[in-house]
C-alpha cells in the first residue's frame, strides 16, 4: 500500500495575547512584554523576551514583576479583541481547507486531505503560505506542525517556537518521538515526569517503547496500551469541525484586595449566575448542578456544589443555593482572594413536567425579553449593593 501523505497540519497561535497587542502597538516587539492581570492577577501571556527571564503562564503578577523588574505589564483588552483576531486567523485556515478543528482561542487542527494535494512537497508549500498569510495580514505569529496525525502533528508544532515549523516524514512517526522529553506526550505534566524518571528511568519517549509489556503494566496500569501508542506516534482521531457542545459554564472573579465581607462574596457570586445563565439559554441548555469555588491570599482553596432535581435555566432556581454553598466551601473564613462560579450537568432544553411549568415558563419568557436588552439596562436587587473593583 502506498504511504499515507502528511495532511494533519496543527496551528499553535506564539505568545497569541501578546502578539495581538504587538500588532496594534509595534513597538512592544523584541520587549519584555506580558499580558495579565497588575495588582491581583495572573499572567495570562508573555513574550519570548521575557519567558527568557522567568516569566512563565499562569505565574501570579507579583511574582513576574519581582523577576523581570523591567516587565512591560498589558492589562488585558477584554476578550472580544482576541476573539476577533482569533476568528480571523481560523478564517484564514479555511481558506485552505474546509475541515478546521478550532480547539481553543489560540490553536487548532487542520485536515488538508480534501485539497487535493498529491504530495508531501504541495502540503507542506501551501501550509507554509498559509502561516506566510497570516502575518501578513493580522501581524501574529503561529508555529505549524504537519504530520500523518493529530498527535503527531500538535508535538510537532510545539517543538521550535516561535514561529516553528516542522514536518514528520510518513512512517517517521516514531523516530521523531524517540529522543523527545518523555513529558512531551500529553497528559505527562512535570511532577509524573519527574517520577518517571526517577522511579522507573523514563527520561525518553523512545525509553517507553523499549519496555516490554508487563513492565508497563506495572508502571502506567491500565493505561499502558494508551500510553504506548502514543509513544509510537499511533492516533486515530480525526479532525472535528464541530466542536463538542459546552459541558459547564463558568466565571470567576479575583478581587484586587482579600474581601472578607460574606454579603459582599454573595453578591459577587449572584452576579456571575446573572452572566452565565442568558449565555446558558442562548444555547438552548439548562443546568442541573452549580458549584461554588473560594481561593484564599495563599493560593489554597476549596469548593462545595449542589443539583437541583430537574436542570434549570432560570436564576431564580439557582439564587437560594449561593449562600449555603459559599459558606460551605468557605470554611476557613479567612479573607478570600478568589471566588468562581460553574454550571454543570448541562443537558438540552425542554419541556418541564412540573406542577408549576407554567410559571416557570413565564419567568422563562421574562428571562428571554430581559436577554435581549442592553447589558446594564435591568438592574437585580442584589445589583444595587456595590460591588467590591475586581479584575477578571
């Protein structure tokens, strides 16, 4: 059989926030340049200039300012400009090819199968003039993998960035893999690559597919087939242009100074349910379970939630639980620095069986009209208290 051509290309956006202020200010290129949060967040982005120095995601703000003194700090512009950008950048993409796997803001997977490319050469020019395209035209840089699979190919486009661009030879899956960092497979995060290492003397890729089946039972468990397949660059997934529906929703909010105000953390919360519930009903769900998530000044933390009978999509169903889920997860009463909110349990929408289905149906149509309006246009009751500045 002829050897399959190399169609799975992924694009892995370099540094995506900061090279999106980048190209509305040139001047912050080649600079220590990060984009987070000044007096109570994180970094969500920083510049190659500056991981040079330590500054790393998601290190606390603080801390980068205290070992890149000269960071230029970008507080970030709100998430509607790096969707814009984002949007356009994955348009580009199908400008190539139909079959576009959008996995987060920032990267994705693209299957170059139905372009009728016929050989290794054709893909690897048109993917080259696509990552061409898209500095010319958004002035950010991306890093390409291509390879004969999803796997193979993120591996790959991950391995010299910025700007990277590598190409796995068919066939050639394993070689590449071989002299790799073993925590280069996904899932192997620092501390079980750590313990491999030590344990069991897997620094290598190669090291897992020089081990024979018993002894990677003992070391992986169940998992070891998965585990050695990987290593040997085997991935049958293909390229999904639908992206799966929202399994939760959810929000948090860090306050810039520790709030131990219990009335003013239940506020806050009811405001998150305000947000995430019209963008809930937007999708045509509803929610069983709400879970309440605190984070103390020290970074430790904890979380409580609760399911209601049947799903809802209403706020009025999910309000009664804050207070007895807040004081729940939020045990230790020392000020918080953090408080989250998440949905989960999300199911399609639907008729309820329920005695009072239609006063819930009213509140529903209420809901609907109110989802449409200018946001700030209706204020709640728990609305009117003020709430403590914070930053998301």
């Amino acid at each position: 059989m002829p050897m399959p051509l190399p169609t799975i290309a992924h694009l892995d956006a370099d540094a995506f926030f900061v090279a999106v202020e980048q190209a509305r200010d040139p001047a912050l290129r080649g600079k220590k340049v990060a984009v987070g949060g000044r007096e109570r967040g994180i970094i969500a982005s920083a510049s190659y200039e500056a991981r040079a120095c330590g500054v790393f995601t998601p290190m606390p703000t603080a801390r980068a300012l205290r070992v890149c003194p000269d960071l230029i700090l970008i507080s970030h512009g709100g998430f509607g400009r790096y969707g814009e950008v984002s949007q356009r950048m994955f348009d580009l993409c199908e400008t190539l090819t139909p079959v576009v796997q959008r996995n987060s803001i920032d990267e994705g997977y693209l299957d170059l199968g139905p372009c009728g490319l016929k050989t290794s050469v054709e893909i690897e020019a048109a993917v080259r003039k696509l990552q061409r395209r898209i500095w010319d035209e958004l002035q950010i840089t991306v890093s390409m993998g291509i390879a004969t699979n999803k796997l193979v190919a993120q591996i790959a486009s991950k391995l010299r960035k910025p700007r990277g661009f590598v190409v796995v030879p068919p066939g050639g899956e394993r070689e590449f893999l071989a002299p790799l960092g073993i925590g280069k497979l996904p899932g192997i995060g620092a501390k079980s690559e750590a313990a491999l290492a030590t344990e069991h003397g897997l620094r290598l890729v190669g090291d897992v597919t020089r081990r024979g089946e018993d002894e990677l039972k003992i070391i992986f468990g169940s998992g070891w087939r998965d585990v050695r397949a990987m290593a040997c660059g085997e991935d049958g997934r293909a390229v999904e242009t639908e992206r799966e529906d929202a399994k939760s929703y959810s929000q948090q909010v860090t306050f810039a100074a520790d709030i131990g105000d219990f009335a003013v953390i239940e506020r806050v919360a009811k405001g998150m349910i305000d947000e995430l519930l019209p963008a809930i009903r937007a999708d045509g769900k509803r929610a069983r379970t709400m879970t309440v998530k605190v984070r103390y000044g020290d970074f430790s933390q904890a979380a409580h939630g609760q399911s209601l009978a049947e799903a809802s999509d209403l706020e009025t169903a999910f309000y009664p639980l804050v207070a007895p889920l807040l004081r729940a997860a939020w045990t230790k009463r020392r000020p918080l620095r953090l408080v989250s909110v998440r949905f989960s349990g999300v199911e399609a929408g639907g008729a309820q069986l329920e005695m009072f289905a239609q006063a819930e149906e009213k509140r529903r149509r209420l809901a609907g009209v109110l989802d449409k309006l200018a946001p700030g246009a209706v204020r709640r009751g728990h609305q009117l208290e003020r709430n403590p500045p914070h930053a998301h």
